[in-house]
C-alpha cells in the first residue's frame, strides 16, 4: 500500500488574514437611516432589493432591537431616520 501526501502550493502562507466586516442588507439600511436626512421607503428598496412590505418589516424589526426611527416628510415623500442606536 502506498500513502499519498499532498504538497503545499509555494509562497502560500497559513496565518489567516483579518477579514473584512461582511456588508449586510440591514447593515445598508441602517447606514441610509443614519444619514442627517433619514432615508426613503424608495431609498432603502433601492440599495436592498427588498419589496417594500419587507423594508417595513425591516424598520419594524429595528425598533424591536432598540433603535428609535423617527417618520418625518422631506417634500411629499415619508422619510424615515434613526435617531437613537440600540
């Protein structure tokens, strides 16, 4: 019986590198959210691809987490902004 070994590729190394923070959907609407004029129900359907009954139940999830989002109006458009992080 002969054992096989497997060589390592040279000049690869096997410390791990650190990773970059992985961007998430929430993680996109709680940026737009952040922003000094808050951000559209358009705005946020936009940068997910989420339909906007579940950009609502998005906003309504982050309220459950501690966030407070207030509603306000920028023209005729409903904009919504985070005003205290959980």
């Amino acid at each position: 019986m002969t054992m096989q070994t497997t060589k390592r590729p040279t000049g690869v190394t096997t410390e791990k590198t650190a990773a970059k923070p992985r961007e998430t959907k929430i993680g996109k609407v709680v940026a737009l959210l952040k922003r000094n004029d808050g951000a559209t129900l358009d705005e946020m359907v936009e940068a997910t691809g989420w339909l906007p009954h579940t950009t609502r139940a998005a906003l309504t999830g982050l309220k459950t987490k501690g966030y407070t989002i207030e509603r306000d109006k920028r023209g005729e458009t409903t904009c919504y902004r985070i005003t205290k992080s959980a």
